[in-house]
C-alpha cells in the first residue's frame, strides 16, 4: 500500500499556517493558544506505527487509509473548522455505542429519508468517535460504511443544525470540508 503520508502534510501545514495568520490578524485570540500560533502547527507528534498497529487491535479494525496515513502525520487535530476543536488521535479514539439513544430518533422518522434514516441509526451502534471537545458536535468514522478502496465514511451531526447527519465519503473528505469551513468562517471564500 502507498505511504499516504506525504499527501497529508502540506495540506496540514497550509491549514495551521492559514489558522496562525488568522489569529494574529485577530488579535492573538485565546492566551492558551499562543504557542500553537507561534508553531505554525495544529497538530501532534506522529503517531509511531506500533500505536496505530494497537489501535486497530483494540478496535478489531483496519483503520481507513486516509485516517490511518493521517496518524502516521499527526496524532489527532486542533481545530478541525469551527465547531469541532479537538480531534481524536490514537488515545481519543472511541466506539460511540450510541450513549445518547440517537438511533432510536433516526429509526423512528426524524427525518423524511427512510434509506437514510435506516443507515444512520446503524451507524450509532458501530460507528468510532472522532470528537473530543466540540460545539456539541458528533463526529463518526462507520466502519459499516466502507467504499471499495477501503475508506469509510465520516458523519457530523449537530443537534443544532435541525438536520440529518452530513456524510463525508472518506476522513481526507471530511477534513477538507473542515478546512473549507474554517476559511469561510475565519479567512473569508476560498480563493
């Protein structure tokens, strides 16, 4: 399989530089976040290929390529868009098991997509969480959801929002999503 890795760094390093910029523009922003502006860098140390080897042991899983090449960069992520300001590295990484009773609400027509709403209340049970501090924000990596190159799907949702849970064909697609919201948000239209 190819080293994804070196996909991922130059989106990652424009991501946290484009971030840096931003805060000093604003200020500095939060005092806590000053050195991560000064490092130019929202992320962790890599993770070494033993600890994602554990992972996927713990987990029973293969992780997907994108997810899996993104540990190999950096071990979880800081602000990842806007509303979602830590995630998940090998040591966050959890199954969601569905605490809060979601897929009973899915099931039971919360929103007029039958197939849609079949899908995402499996997705509660066997999906793994990405989200560690967020804006009441969830977010799912579905290893029931599975593309043929072996990426799975990411899902968001936000109770907030008032709709059905937004899916992502990979981890690499979330993140660029997640990298298009904070521009809109923070830098204005991607140029």
């Amino acid at each position: 399989m190819a080293d994804l890795s070196d996909d991922w760094r130059p989106f990652l390093r424009r991501w946290s530089a484009e971030w840096a910029d931003a805060r000093e523009a604003d200020g500095g922003g939060d005092p806590r976040e000053e050195a991560l502006r000064r490092a130019r860098w929202l992320g962790f140390p890599p993770a070494p290929e033993e600890r994602i080897r554990a992972l996927e042991e713990r987990l029973g899983h293969r992780l997907p390529p994108s997810y899996r090449s993104f540990l190999a960069v950096t071990d979880g992520w800081r602000h990842a868009g806007v509303f979602v300001w830590l995630l998940a590295g090998t040591d966050g990484i959890r199954p969601h098991e569905d605490a809060a009773g979601l897929s009973e609400d899915f099931a039971d027509g919360l929103y007029d997509a039958p197939v849609e709403e079949e899908l995402f209340a499996g997705m509660w049970h066997r999906a793994l969480q990405l989200d560690v501090e967020s804006d009441a924000v969830y977010v799912l990596i579905d290893p029931g959801d599975v593309d043929g190159s072996g990426e799975w799907a990411v899902y968001t949702w936000a109770p907030w929002r008032a709709s059905p849970p937004e899916r992502y064909p990979s981890f690499r697609a979330f993140m660029e999503a997640m990298y298009e919201e904070f521009r809109r948000m923070r830098t204005g239209p991607a140029r």
